[in-house]
C-alpha cells in the first residue's frame, strides 16, 4: 500500500493502521514530485491519497498519474472535503472522510480489498467509504 499524505503524525498513523490490519505499507510520499520518483517500483495494489499536498501538489494529479503509471493500483482518496471531488471521483475507487477512525479505516479496507480481489465485496458497504459511481455500480453497492 502507497500513502499520500503530507502531515506527518496523520501518515504515521495511517501507516500504524494499515499495518495493524495485516496490510504492508511500501512507501509514503508527500507530494506528487515523491510520487513520481517511486516509478521504478513495483506497482502498490492500493493508495491512499490526499487532497491537498505538499509543494503545491494535489491528489488527484497523484491519481492520474498513478492511473497512467500503474494501471492495477486502486486510489482512495482520504481528505476531509470529498465534496471537491469531481462527479466521477477522477477515476479513483472511492473516498474516506476525514476525520475517521480506526474501526472505520479497517472496514473500509476490508471492503476495498474483498471488492478488488474477488468483486463484489462480500461484507456490507461501511459508513467511512463511498465507493464512486463507477465502483458502485461495478460492486452493485
């Protein structure tokens, strides 16, 4: 799993969860540029991006460039306004508000994970994502 996130304390406790939860957190970045510098590595199967990043950078320039760069990467976006999502999510799978707890990220992930694995999702949809239009309809959520 990738995070994106440019507070610090926030990526670290993401990370704790993430790891908790089973999951291996491969990298971390801050901004799109240290996003970019990770194109020589494998491709995560997930990333958690922010919003609003560092250097000037934005998380949906950091999903299209996943999206053009590592094809089998689900996005997820984490941020704390998902109402300055574009109607169609920018491609990415979904949403998670901030703020949201430990119980809420679990769930999500669990709900992510079972839908790309082995669509649809076998658990119900948690209140702490919103999967967008595309993957909602693809999972019948």
């Amino acid at each position: 799993m990738l995070i994106v996130e440019d507070e610090a304390l926030l990526a670290m406790d993401i990370e704790a969860m993430v790891e908790d939860c089973g999951h291996t957190v491969v990298a971390d970045a801050m901004s799109l540029r240290e996003v970019t510098a990770l194109a020589d590595r494998p491709a995560p199967d997930l990333a958690f991006v922010d919003i609003q990043l560092a250097e000037g950078s934005n998380g949906l320039d950091v999903c299209a460039w996943i999206r053009e760069h590592w094809t089998g990467t689900a996005v997820v976006f984490v941020t704390a306004n998902p109402a300055i999502l574009p109607e169609d999510f920018a491609g990415a799978h979904g949403v998670i508000a901030k703020p949201f707890s430990r119980h809420g990220l679990a769930s999500a992930m669990r709900f992510i994970s079972e839908g790309i694995t082995d669509p649809p999702p076998k658990s119900g949809q948690p209140p702490s994502f919103t999967p967008s239009p595309q993957i909602a309809e693809l999972w019948s959520v």
